[in-house]
C-alpha cells in the first residue's frame, strides 16, 4: 500500500497570523519533509476560496518538484471539468520533466463548484463537461497527434501537443465521491480509482468499489490494472490520545463552519468518537492505531493500493503537521510493510 499526503494548501495553518507567502513556505516544507521520510506521494487540491492557496497546483508541485527527488507529485483533485484538457495535459506533462517521470494526475468534477462561475461554465453541465474533457485529456495523454471534436472545446483537427510527458503514459486517476456513475466510469476505462470518504463509515463503499471492478473486468482490464485509493482526514501523534487532543477542536471548529455553510449540524464529541471508532473514516491516532486502521480498511474495501491523509483541515499548527508525516514516514509505513 502506497501512502502519502493531500493537501488544499490552506492559508490558516494554525495561526490566523500567518500570511500567504509563509503559508506556502511551510508547505513546500512539508512536502520535502514527506520525500525525506519516505512517504510515497504528495498531492495538491484545487480550489477558488479565500482559505486555500492551491488555485494553481501544477505550480505548487513544479516548486516541490525541484526540492524533493523520489516522491510521487499530483493533483488531488484536478477541477478538470473548468479547465482545458490540452492544457492540463501540457502541465502536467511538464512537471513530469521538471520532477523526471514523478507526476500524477487524479482528475474529478470538484465537490466545490466555485470554479464553475468564475471560469464561465453551467453548473447544468456538471457531468457532460466532465466526460468530455475526460475523454479528450486521455487522447491528448495517448497520441502526439490528436483528432477530435466535441461540445464544449473548439475541435483538433491532427494537432500536436507537446511537450510529452516523460513517461510513456502520464497516470491519470478518477476522483470520485460516492456517485455510481463515477465508479462505473472509471472502472469501464481503467483508471485507477481515488475514492474520496470524509465522514461515516469508510466500509460503506465497499458496493460503489465492486461496482467499478466489475465495471473495469467486463471491459477487459485485470484486476491489477484496476488500482483502488482511498483518500480521507487523519493524523498521528505520538499516541492515540495526544492525536485526539490535538486534532479535534481544530476539525470540530472547521466542520461546524463547513455546516452553516452547507446546512449540516454542529460537530459534537460523540460524533467525533464515531468517526475516530474502528470502522470510521476518521484515521486519527498513534503509529500502531493509525497502522491497525488502515489495513482493516483495506480488507473492508477488497484491497487499497494506496491512502492519502488529508491533515490541513484541523488548525494544526507546521511542526504539527512536519512531526505527523516524520511519523508516518519511520512508524506507519514500517508497520504496513510488517503485516505483508
């Protein structure tokens, strides 16, 4: 199981103090911190708010490109559906060369749907814009020269895209979230999949991921070609209940805000306990805890290839977070390998 980290670059690390320039400093900090400790992959989101300094992630990552040396560096996720795939691609082709064959892309619809005004489109075309530019990315991705038309884009008439990224084929994973349809796609194309589970149990997923095994075998991929990731909230500490002291009243305070936005109910200790209990999303505890939780995951979802942690949605402090990932890195990661 590969493990990294996902971040949305937030601008309030534990301090309303900190401004945006030291904000991503710390961060870029981080991601070499995770190269340094052995983690497998780093991934930067998207987003269009005021709290989140990734509106331009390939950039993020070409930065963290030139600092690290083996970590893996990728989208977490790409709002493909608001941006042009030709440029995608050409990005991300390009860090591929900048980081010598470590980028990724996991491509998604966004959950957040500011980028949908800003950048021009009809919220009414949420999935059509997406499969669509699904689908040109993919023959960018394949063919130096491409032949295409659809509704959203001017079409190609045997165009050139360069540059080509140093991989034969630049890895292309589908976000999901927990909509059938996404789950069936990704499988009919084999794609690897990023499952996104933020709250309940992580458990309850396990019909949407047979789903796309089914989906990707009738297709005539093999089971190793149809890669399964899950990507949800967590944290170590050097014990369980350091871990809970530290990151609850950051997550309760952030998720009580997300509620009034959003019409969810405040965060109470009882819920948090739920999330935090065996079969809850929540991977927030000590090295052998933390370790425990992962592989009952993976044996409840039929096998995980990789678990990225979302860490920067509690109001941890940088050395918070810099001590979690060292963790990760000479403690969690040594436990998975143990249980192999």
């Amino acid at each position: 199981m590969e493990i990294g980290i996902d971040s949305f670059a937030s601008a309030m690390y534990g301090s309303s103090n900190l401004n945006g320039a030291d904000a991503m400093e710390q961060l870029l900090d981080r991601i070499v911190k995770a190269d340094e400790a052995g983690l497998d992959v780093f991934g930067i989101g998207e987003h269009h708010k005021k709290e989140f300094l990734d509106s331009a992630p390939e950039v993020i990552l070409a930065a963290a490109a030139a600092r690290t040396k083996r970590i893996i560096l990728g989208s977490a996720v790409k709002v493909l559906s608001t941006d042009d795939p030709v440029r995608v691609y050409q990005s991300f082709a390009t860090l591929d060369l900048i980081s010598r064959g470590r980028a990724e892309l996991v491509v998604g619809r966004g959950s957040a749907i500011e980028a949908y005004p800003l950048f021009g489109f009809n919220l009414k075309d949420y999935d059509a814009l997406f499969k669509e530019k699904l689908e040109l990315l993919l023959q960018v991705r394949d063919n130096e020269f491409t032949t295409w038309s659809g509704r959203f884009r001017p079409a190609m008439d045997n165009q050139p895209v360069y540059p080509r990224a140093l991989q034969e084929k630049l890895p292309v994973w589908l976000g999901v979230g927990g909509t059938p349809e996404s789950f069936v796609r990704a499988g009919s194309l084999g794609l690897p999949l990023m499952v996104a589970v933020i709250g309940g149990e992580t458990e309850r997923f396990r019909p949407l991921v047979d789903l796309y095994r089914e989906a990707g075998q009738k297709a005539g991929y093999s089971p190793n070609q149809l890669k399964v990731g899950l990507h949800s909230p967590g944290y170590v500490a050097e014990s369980t209940e350091q871990a809970i002291a530290d990151y609850y009243p950051g997550y309760a305070e952030l998720w009580t805000k997300l509620g009034r936005e959003r019409g969810w109910p405040p965060v109470t200790q009882s819920q948090f306990n739920t999330l935090i209990a065996p079969k809850g999303v929540l991977v927030v505890g000590g090295p052998e805890h933390v370790a425990e939780k992962l592989l009952r995951h993976s044996k409840a979802l039929g096998g995980i290839d990789r678990f990225t942690f979302q860490m920067d949605n509690a109001g941890l402090s940088h050395l918070q977070l810099l001590h979690s990932i060292e963790l990760i890195g000479k403690k969690v990661i040594p436990l998975l390998h143990q249980s192999v």
